[in-house]
C-alpha cells in the first residue's frame, strides 16, 4: 500500500484529513503557514514524522505567498510562519526539528533574492519529505530482525505511514518483518480516546492484508497474562537524552505490564525524534487536549454535562522499561545516554 500522507500539487500542500477514516478517505488541501498550523493543531495529520514534514511545508507555502515582496515583508512573513507552525503542537519534538532546519536554510539565503530563498525553502521541504520515507525503511530494516517468525505484535497508536511521510516506524518495523517472509499477526490497541488504533493502524493493516485484531486498551494486560503477545513494538513523539520516551497515553502502562510479563518492548523512531537537550523524560511538555475528545466522539456525547475532564495526549515510559530502541542508524538496548549520543555519531 502506498499511502500519501502529505501531498505537494500546483503550488497547494494536500493532507490526508485523518479525522475522516477510515469512513472516508479525502484530502485537505493548505495555502498558508496558518491553514498548515490548523491542520497539525487539529489533528487534520499528525504522528511526530508527519508533522515536521508538514511544518517544513507551511514554511514553503509562505515562502511563495511572498517571493515577489520587498526582503523586510517576505522576512517578516516567514518569522511569522516559523511562529504559528512552532506553536501548533507542544510534545512532537519532529515540529521543532524541522522549523529549525528551515529557519536555517532562510538565515543562510538571506543575500540571495526572495525568489530564490522561497525556492530554497521548497526544495528543503522536499527533501525532509523524502529523507523521513528512507528513514523510515531503514527503521523497518534494523528492527525486522527483532521480530520472530510467527510473532504475535501488540502496538499502540498508530506509528505508520500515516503517522510519516511514508512506511511508518513501529509499523515499519512490521512491515519490513513482513516483507522478509515472517508469517506475523498484530494485536492494535483501539487508543483511547481518539482511536487512533482503531481508525488508523486497524485500516492500514487491512488495506495491507497484514493479519490485525483489535483490541479495547484495557484488554492488553489480560491478553499478556494469556501468553498471546509476543512483542510490543511502538513509535515516539520526543525521547529524552537518556531515553526516556513520550509517546500516545497509554504507553506507560503497556511497558509496564511488558515488564511485568517479560515480553520485550521496543521503540522505533527516528534521531529527529530524540531531543538531546532534555535530559530527562520529566521535562518534555505533555500536551491536554479539548475534553471533547473524552466525552464524546463525532458528535455523540456519552458522559454528563459538567464533569471534569483530563486529557493528556501523551505519557512518558522511563528507559529503563524499553528493551531497545529502533532508529534508522541501528538498535540499541539498555538505554543511557552515552549510547544514545552514538547514534548521531554513527
């Protein structure tokens, strides 16, 4: 299956409107920085991967809104897009990874023309584009051999091509397993409370013909008491220094039971998503979102009018409950930060 998460058509950045699958399959299309930053905010896409290749697009659309004005409005518009697009969403530490790199590509062509800065710009967007679907394969090929033939994987999320620019991380590393001839099946968590197990990950696997059952969240420790998972593989949104790692609510607990159960339990990510300037997993910002995602869904409300409402998007799994982690530079176990900053010395 080749999915196009994000799309560049005529001049337009196209999206995927995850909310809408799988009932529907459709695509959003974008003209500015501040459409750009509405997608990533309400969840038009998103996945840690996705997002920073869409941000570095919402950049480059403003660049060429701009690209026939003076040099003061065309720097005062792209500081605005930098602005917006940062803050978007707070945990994906991809976002901020991919604004750096085209603020840095705009301060380096700053004696160049607006025409040839916009230019640029696009052209580095593309290429964030399709150096996270290399990424992402090479993912697949590092972490394929960690999954045994006949493997039962439980994931979380959705850490798939939807979640990219294509292929996916945790379900890279599925895929790839697959790809090699290992006869695999996957349990996916529905993902309370946006469901995006049971929307997203569910709808990739069967479009793929990927043997796939879904599960409720608070069935995965019943099923790890039964013997019938294997392995636990899922993605990131920003790990720590030393390893520790956010990702979907809901992660925490599956490591924790993983351990409980003996059951390895990897993430797979890409060096983007590790944020060496946080130490530790206490400092990366978890993100609440609308309560609405908790009462209810598409319109239809099942709690009562007046109750209070958490909602943290993402919970943070310490190291030392990850068995390894997958990058597209290879794999490391016993997660510390030494090994970690090998990674980008690789």
């Amino acid at each position: 299956m080749n999915v196009e998460t994000l799309r560049w058509r005529d001049g337009r950045l196209e999206l995927i409107d995850q909310r809408r699958l799988p009932l529907e399959f459709e695509y959003v299309a974008c003209d500015d920085a501040a459409q750009v930053a509405r997608a990533i905010r309400d969840m038009v896409v998103r996945g840690a991967p996705a997002i920073g290749c869409t941000a570095a697009y919402g950049v480059a659309l403003e660049a060429q809104r701009y690209a026939g004005a003076a040099r003061a409005q065309f720097d005062a518009a792209l500081e605005m897009s930098f602005h917006v697009l940062a803050e978007s969403r707070p945990t994906a530490v991809n976002l901020s990874w991919a604004i750096a790199r085209m603020r840095q590509c705009h301060a380096a062509t700053r004696n160049e023309s607006t025409q040839m800065t916009a230019a640029a710009l696009l052209e580095l967007a593309r290429q964030i584009h399709s150096d996270d679907i290399e990424i992402n394969r090479a993912i697949g090929r590092h972490g394929a051999p960690l999954i045994a033939d006949g493997a039962r994987i439980m994931t979380h999320c959705n850490a798939g091509a939807l979640a990219t620019a294509g292929h996916g991380t945790a379900l890279g590393v599925i895929r790839s397993a697959r790809d090699a001839g290992k006869r695999i099946s996957v349990i996916a968590n529905e993902t309370r409370p946006y469901l995006q197990g049971a929307r997203l990950t569910a709808w990739e696997l069967v479009q793929e013909g990927i043997p796939v059952t879904l599960v409720t969240d608070n069935m995965a420790g019943h099923l790890m008491q039964q013997g019938r998972i294997d392995v636990i593989v899922v993605g990131a949104d920003r790990i720590a220094a030393n390893g520790d790692t956010a990702n979907k609510i809901g992660t925490y607990t599956l490591a924790v039971l993983a351990e409980r159960h003996r059951i390895p339990f990897y993430v797979a990510a890409p060096l983007s998503t590790i944020d060496i300037a946080i130490a530790h997993g206490s400092a990366i910002p978890i993100e609440e979102r609308d309560a609405a995602e908790v009462t209810g869904f598409r319109g239809v409300r099942w709690a009562p009018e007046g109750v209070s409402v958490a909602n943290p998007a993402f919970d943070v799994t310490p190291a030392s409950l990850i068995t390894g982690l997958v990058t597209e530079k290879g794999v490391i176990t016993r997660l510390e930060a030494s090994k970690i900053r090998s990674l980008f010395e690789r």
